[in-house]
C-alpha cells in the first residue's frame, strides 16, 4: 500500500472524530505554546539583563588598578587609577571604542533630619554619553553639570523611602582616602528614575570633581568604564590598554553572577520542558489508544482485507504523527502570538521584587525574546516523542487478531 493512501485513511479518521482530534490537538498546542514561552524568556531575560546592566552599570569593558576590590569599594591611592582624561582620550582613539569615561565609586550615609541609611556614592563626568540613561531618568528637577558644587542626584526610589524632596538639603558621611570619617552637607538638585530599583534604591550621585574632592582622592578614580562597537572586541581592546599594575574586566566577568544564574535556570527548565513534553505524548498516546478500541471492528476488517501488521502499525503512527503535527501547527500560532506579547509588552514585575535581586541589574519589566532555533528544535523534539509513544497504540492495535477485532463491541 503507497505511504500515501496511509496518509488519506489516517487523515479521515482525524476528521471523523473531529471534536477528540481537535481536544487533542489544542492540548498539544499549549504545550507548546508553554515551551515556547519559557524559552523566550530564558532569551529574553538573558540578553536584556545584560544589555541593560551594559547599558546602565558594567560597560563593555572596565579597566582598574590591579589591587582594586569593588566589594570593598576601596578610596586608597594604590586601589585607583590616575588622569581619567588622559585615559578616556588613549581609549577613544582605538577604533573598536564608542565611548569611554572614569567613574569613582564609594560608600556612606545619606542623612535626613528624621533617618539615615547606607548608601554607594556614584562620581561621574557629566558629559559623558554613557551617562544618558541617567541623564534622561531625571523625574523631578534638573540634572548636574560637571562644575556643580554642594548639589548632588538621589535615586527617586530611596527618595520616596526617606521623604526626599527637590531642594532639599542632606548630609553625606563617608571615609575619605586616608580613612578619615567626614561629612557635608548638599542640595538635592534632581531625583532619577533609570527604570532600576536595585539602583534607584541605592545611589546618589555627584559631579566627578565633587566627589573627587569630597573623598579626597585628587584626580584619582576607580574605573574606566568603556563601551566597544562589538561587545565581542572586549579582550583585543584590553589587551591594548591593560599594563602589569592594572586589572580588565570584560562585560562576561562584570556579568558572570547575571549569566552563571540564567544557566543554572536551564536545568529547570529542561525539567519543565520534559514534564510538558512527557504530559502531551501521554495524551496522544491515550487517544490513540482510545481511537484503537472504538475502531477495533474498523482494525479487523483491515486485516481480514489483507493488511499485515506492519501496515497497521504503520497506519496508527502517521495517525500520530498528523496529530502531532497539527497541534504544532497550532501551536506555532498560539506560542508566536504569546511571545510577541512577551517581547513587545513584556511582563511587568513590581519594584519591590525587582529591588530584592541582589547582583542584578534588573527592571519592572521583564521581556522575552524571538528564540527561533529553540522554537524548532522544541517543534522537532515534541514530534520525535509523539511518534515514539504513538508506537504502543500502534503495535497493541497490530497485534489484534482480526477474528477477534470483528467480535468486539
């Protein structure tokens, strides 16, 4: 018999029990769907957490004295580099280079009348352009310009915690570079919003030259932050600029907790994957099943008419198959219109829980991502299981003899 008069009795037998095929077939696409959408999220948070934490916190490369700790966030001559200018200008004239700019980290207290809580103190070169999310997360008041002195930006979510208002004068405590403890008094010129609470929540920011001068490191600073045309020239760029007293970091180290953490992820969603994929081969092998005693006369008169075993094993796995198919098919349509939802609008997380993310620089809004070659392989791997477990009905449907299938009910 041609494979293809297999394909035209299976597929009237899909169509004849229209309303089992369509159950089955629907259930077999949001499986799908569900899959898909677990891998899109996987794509999406991984390549927009780090973008964003590029974009925002890491650049693609950052350049330290080689004794730098940014966990002790360090203000001692040794821990620092010198001249920013004269960094910024060796860094910009290699061609793999967008950008570049010194940055000086530190910690302290932000003090009110009512309370105070711990801070880190961010020192910037205003103009610089990697500094525009900054720029354009101002909400309330005005942004600083590199010759402001006594004024300095506060995150607009730890302003709401501690009653922070425009105009308002705080005091600053901190360690300065001899270890010294000391503090001063600024006005609140400007609240940011960058759209992330582990850093809304936490940082205030001066002028570079304030805060070198605050901290009493002359023209010293902790980082050079750079950002590259192609993330991927991040080690050729580092080897040109790195010498024996410095340290390079590349975006992957800066971002090794972000992608470390996304892979671990993997392995519960490879679970999850299995789970789904193990649910709907269960249930298209129970409607096959089901299809196989409600046309055991249908079976026996195929074998008495000269169908072998093999011929009917072969005509309940494309049965399968089609099955399988068609809820792929749907499928697809679902899980690509759940996706475009996901990657468009994203699904939106409250601040609260976005703050609680130690390590991360992470959003109110988590995006997915058009993961199409996991989208086929899913596709592909839910057939071949499909057809594997369509094997039983398959073979208990062979195995029937026809006398016996002509008696049953």
């Amino acid at each position: 018999m041609a494979i293809r008069k297999f394909f035209s009795i299976a597929y009237r037998n899909l169509v004849r029990n229209g309303r089992r095929t369509t159950l089955t077939a629907l259930a077999v696409a949001l499986g799908l769907m569900v899959v898909f959408a677990m891998a899109s999220l996987i794509d999406g948070m991984l390549k927009t957490m780090v973008a964003d934490s590029i974009r925002i916190s890491t650049g693609h490369l950052q350049i330290r004295s080689a004794t730098y700790d940014e966990n002790k966030a360090s203000l001692l001559s040794k821990d620092l580099l010198q001249d920013g200018e004269a960094w910024v200008k060796q860094a910009e004239a290699l061609p793999e280079v967008q950008s570049a700019t010194p940055v000086l980290w530190s910690s302290g207290l932000l003090g009110t009348p009512r309370e105070s809580t711990g801070i880190q103190i961010l020192g910037i070169d205003t103009d610089a352009s990697y500094h525009e999310p900054i720029r354009e997360g101002i909400v309330a008041g005005e942004y600083l310009q590199n010759d402001d002195r006594g004024k300095i930006l506060v995150g607009s979510m730890l302003a709401d915690q501690m009653g922070i208002n425009i105009g308002q004068r705080v005091s600053l405590a901190a360690s300065n570079a001899n270890g010294q403890g000391q503090e001063d008094v600024f006005t609140v010129v400007g609240l940011v919003d960058t759209g992330f609470p582990s850093i809304d929540q936490h940082r205030v920011i001066l002028p570079m030259e304030q805060a070198q001068s605050y901290s009493g490191v002359g023209n010293r600073f902790s980082s050079l932050i750079i950002m590259l045309n192609d993330g991927e020239n991040a080690e050729a760029v580092a080897a040109v600029l790195a010498s024996p007293d410095t340290q390079y970091l590349t975006w992957r180290d800066l971002n090794s907790l972000i992608l470390e953490s996304v892979e671990t992820g993997l392995i519960y969603y490879y679970v999850l994957y299995a789970i789904v994929f193990l649910a709907v081969g269960v249930l298209i092998a129970n409607t096959l099943l089901m299809s196989v005693f409600a046309r055991a006369r249908e079976i026996g008169i195929l074998g008495s008419l000269g169908m072998n075993r093999r011929q009917i094993t072969l005509l309940f796995l494309v049965e399968g198959v089609l099955l399988a198919v068609l809820g792929i098919i749907f499928g697809w349509i679902l899980g690509l219109a759940l996706v475009a939802y996901m990657t468009y609008v994203g699904i939106a997380i409250p601040a609260e829980t976005a703050s609680m993310v130690e390590g991360f620089t992470m959003g109110t809004t988590i995006y997915g991502g058009f993961a199409f070659s996991d989208f086929i392989i899913l596709s592909f791997l839910l057939l071949v299981i499909v057809s594997l477990v369509s094997l039983y009905p398959a073979w208990f449907a062979a195995k029937m003899e026809p006398v016996d299938a002509l008696h049953a009910l």
